[in-house]
C-alpha cells in the first residue's frame, strides 16, 4: 500500500454555504473535486496524524465511492482510525453522536441534506467538530481558504474495504471500524425518552405513519419505531435508502411530502404524521387533519420538554434562528429562560450548547434538536411528540389550539422563489437594504415599519461576529418579514421570504395562515418590488 501526493491545483467555487460544500453530483465526481476539499478540511485543522474521525453519509449517488476515497486519504495523512457506519451509511444525528460518544476529532459527512440525490443533482460534503456539530464560520472559512492554495493531495493506493462486513479492519497503518449505524442513535433515544409510556400509548390504539422518503431515516426509524416501541410493520413508507430517494425530493414539507400529507387530510388518518430529509436531520409533524408549522413545533416542544425524562428537570435555556417565528420566545418568557436569537444554520447553535445555555435549538426550516446531540434531529422530534402525547394526553390538534389559546398564534409562513438569476436576487436584495432607513415610520397594508436592518449576530460565547444574515423588516403589530438567499442549493439562486404575524387571541386563532397573513405579503411584494426584480410573483413552495 504505497501513499502519493497527487499533484493538484485550486478550484473554483469550493466555498461552503449554510452547511458543507454542495455542488451538482457530476461536478463532485469531477477530476479532484471531492480530494481537493478533503485534503483541505485536513489541511484545516492542523492535519490528520494520529487523529481519529466519524465519516458516514446518507448512502445518496456516489456515498459509497466518495467514503472508500476518504478512507484511503485519512489512510495516507497518518489518521490513526476512522469509524465508519456499515455501507458508509449513517444519518447526521448519528454521526454526530458517534462523534461524541467516541470521542473523535470531527466528522466528514457526505449528505447535500434536503436535495434530491442522484448522478445528475446533488452531492455534498460537511466536516463536524469534536463537539459533534457543524464546524463554525471560523473553521469552514479555513477550509475554503486551504482550498485555494492546495497544491497536492496524499491518497493511498489500496483496494476497497468492505464496508458492509462490522469489525475491525487495517488501511496500511489506519483501523477502520465499521459499526452499526444505528444501535448507538437507539440506545441514546432511549435514555432520553419514555418508550414504555409510548408503549402503552400504542397499546391503547395511537396511530402513526412515517415517511422515510427513501432516505437515511428508514433504518432508523424501523429500528425504534417498530423494533423497539412496537407500531406495526408499515408504519415506516418509503423505509428502505435509495441512491435516487427512489426519484423524491426528500425535504420534508407539505409540497415534497405531498404522500404523507394526503394521507393525514384524508378519512382514516392516522393519530400522528411524520417525514425526515435526505439526511435525517429535519422533521415535519402533522396530526390528523392538523398540519404543525415547525416554529410551532419548536414551541410546543419548549412548553412541555419536561413530559420526557431527559428534560424533566426544565429546560436552561432556547435558541431559534432568526427567521423561525417568535412562537417559542413567548414559551421562554414564560418558563424565565433565555431565548437566543442566531442566524440561519445549525453551526450557530452549537457554542450555545456546548456552553450549557441553550438546550432546546429550532429553526422554522423543518429543524429540531436539543443538546444530545450537535445537530438537529429529525426522530427525535417525532419520539419527543409522541412522548409528549403520550404523557399528557389529547391529540395533536388538542395540544395545538391549547398552546395557541395560552401563547396567542404566531402565523407564519416561508415562501421560496426558486430557480432565480443569481444577479437579479442579489440586486433587490442590496436595493432594498440601501432603502431601508428610508423605510422606517413609512405605511405599508396598514402596518407602520418600526424596525429595518440586515441581521447582525455576534455569538455571546465566543464573541464571533456574523454579518448580513438577512434583512429584517418589522411592524408596529408585531408583524415581520425575512429576506435571504439560500446557502444550499446548486444552481441558480433560491430567495426565501418569511412571514409572520402574531394574533393574541382568543378569536382570530384559526384562521388560514395565507388569509392571515395576506396584507404581510403583499407589504413585502410592495416593499421588495419583487415582481420587478426577479419576475415572479408567485412562489414554488410556501411551507
Ligand atoms: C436551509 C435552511 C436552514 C438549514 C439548512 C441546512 O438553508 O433554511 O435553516 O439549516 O438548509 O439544512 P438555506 O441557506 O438554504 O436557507 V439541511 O437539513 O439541508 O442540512
Ligand atoms: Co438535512
């Protein structure tokens, strides 16, 4: 097993966005393209010698050759060992786990997430921290900078490993473990949360339905849902891993779990509906005839995480992404916690948990999580839910108008243009910030504009500073609108708009939230000029 340094040069565009470096499948496979960003993140953090490393994906196109070349690269940097899931399958939650639980030095997963796999769309590449979460700004910054003066990249010249056999196995002087990608992520649910109370639950008749999208969370979910809390076989669809998730969009929202949504509006609905993402990190919650907006999700969970044993003791604090609605602040207030308010992406969160002041994360995108792990995760919101109902009591739709009647509603909403000229996005959007002192105390649908700004963070940890999240605008009632381009996609550019609009209550509490929050989005068309700029005036998916 001989190590060469193949000689390289910098490529263009090897920038990670909200989460890891996504790029079209072709252009991953590309001469150098996935060993240039490897040596890179290698390169970034001071070298492999000796260092041990979590590395599984969501088993989309390309996973298992990309994880046979990470291996043979951690090989020829003089890693000491890389943990590896079984068929280099391991969801994100998963891996994050595995990173703590071991104790490793980082991660590398290989997941564009949400986006549809397949040779001709989407591969991606993400390094996680030993805390298990997303590397921070400061360190995917590196990376990309060691990206653009890499001149040569160390790969051993070795056959494939087989991956599917458990055990233990040498790479020249590197160990590659290869474990169950599940057991370790079930066993931790299980500490977490009352599986005999859901038990009975099911026993007495609760139904559920699980839509793995034909993605990463189908083993996962078989495993706990069925295996250990008994739902019946088939309470998983679309439950076995696909190179294409089987032709879906494995996002899980009304638009791309259009299946499972059917199936929940419809007669015969089960008790509780549920989807995850490519890489099994989101989650959507839908009861019968109930859909559940995940800002609301976020809230629900905040108000009643001490129903699951491992937050009996009360929550120490929140934290949302700035987009994601103030549902949950009001939850926070309540409960005398804090509420951080970060940018978008789960990397923001993790000095927050890691420093034990946030301990439940959310972000209106579908994202849930709590600090046992670094990543958000998709079954363990559908394991706190059911905890949740099966502690105390009533249906999804009860806990909803009973959350909302004490809290009043937050009717949110997210519309995506996608598809846009790159250019004309980023001009309206430079356009609108430069108008936005002058937009202050204007009239707009009946609302005054009494705040304006582009978003700003910096982290109250480690004093790190984020500039230009996303531009802000927000009205007398409390009501707000978000713009920002998405960080995530392949192509073109994608322009989010977030609504929302709070109601007090006790009437206006069920309304539609298109109806509630019409004269918001019709400010934000007027503000925005939208139409104008991009040529659009509908959006392709409103969540
Ligand atoms: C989107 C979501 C963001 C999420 C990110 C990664 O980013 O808005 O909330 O953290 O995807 O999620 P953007 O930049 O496209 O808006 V995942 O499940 O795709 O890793
Ligand atoms: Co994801």
């Amino acid at each position: 097993m001989t190590v060469h340094t193949v000689k390289t040069s910098p490529i263009d565009g090897q920038k990670p966005g909200t989460s890891g470096l996504r790029k079209k499948t072709p252009v991953f496979m590309g001469a150098h393209y996935l060993e240039n960003f490897v040596q890179a993140i290698f390169d970034a953090i001071g070298g492999a010698a000796g260092k041990s490393f979590v590395v599984g994906g969501d088993g989309r196109y390309f996973n298992d050759r990309a994880a046979q070349v990470i291996l043979r690269m951690a090989a020829a940097n003089g890693a000491a060992k890389v943990i590896v899931g079984q068929g280099a399958i391991l969801s994100t939650p998963a891996a994050s786990h595995l990173i703590r639980l071991r104790g490793t030095d980082g991660g590398i997963i290989l997941s564009a997430s949400h986006n549809p796999g397949g040779p001709d769309e989407d591969f991606g590449v993400k390094f996680n921290t030993p805390n298990g979460g997303p590397a921070p700004e400061s360190v995917t910054a590196a990376i990309h900078e060691a990206t653009t003066r890499i001149t040569g990249y160390r790969i051993m010249d070795a056959p494939d490993i087989d991956l599917s056999v458990l055990g233990t196995v040498a790479l020249g002087d590197m160990a590659v473990e290869v474990v169950d990608p599940v057991a370790d992520y079930a066993d931790l649910m299980e500490t977490l949360f009352d599986f005999g109370a859901i038990r009975a639950l099911i026993a007495d008749g609760f139904t559920m339905r699980f839509d793995a999208m034909c993605a990463v969370t189908g083993p996962y979910a078989c495993e706990i849902l069925e295996n250990r809390l008994g739902f019946p076989v088939g309470t998983v669809t679309h439950r076995d891993p696909l190179p294409d998730f089987g032709g879906m969009h494995p996002d899980p929202n009304p638009t791309w779990a259009h299946e499972l949504m059917a199936e929940m509006m419809g007669e015969g609905a089960p008790d509780l509906g549920a989807a995850s993402d490519g890489d099994g990190d989101r989650n959507m919650i839908v009861g019968r005839g109930t859909y559940v907006s995940p800002s609301d999700s976020l809230a629900v969970i905040a108000a009643n995480a001490h129903l699951a044993k491992g937050y009996m003791g009360g929550l120490s604090g929140v934290a949302r992404s700035m987009p994601t609605s103030a549902a949950v602040d009001r939850v926070a207030a309540k409960l005398g916690i804090d509420c951080f308010e970060t940018p978008t992406g789960w990397k923001f969160f993790g000095n927050l948990m890691d420093a034990g002041r946030a301990q439940l994360c959310g972000e209106e995108s579908f994202g849930t999580g709590s600090d046992h792990v670094r990543e958000k995760d998709g079954l363990w919101a559908v394991l706190m839910w059911l905890n949740i109902l099966a502690v105390g009591g009533g249906s999804v739709a009860d806990l909803l108008a009973a959350h909302w009647k004490e809290f009043g509603r937050n009717y949110y909403s997210r519309h995506d243009f996608e598809g846009l000229e790159t250019a004309a996005a980023e001009d309206m959007l430079s356009a609108l910030r430069g108008r936005m002192g002058d937009l202050l105390g204007q009239d707009v649908q009946g609302m005054t504009v009494i705040a304006a700004d582009d978003f700003n963070y910096t982290d109250p940890v480690d004093g790190s500073v984020s500039t230009g999240q996303g531009l802000r605008l927000v009205f007398g009632d409390g009501a707000r609108i978000v713009m920002r381009l998405s960080g995530t996609g392949t192509s073109g550019a994608t322009l989010r708009l977030y609504l929302e609009r709070y109601v007090p209550g006790p009437e206006g509490l069920a309304e539609d939230p298109q109806e509630a929050l019409a004269p918001v989005i019709r400010a934000a068309h007027a503000l925005a000029g939208i139409a104008a700029a991009v040529g659009r005036e509908t959006p392709d998916v409103i969540t």
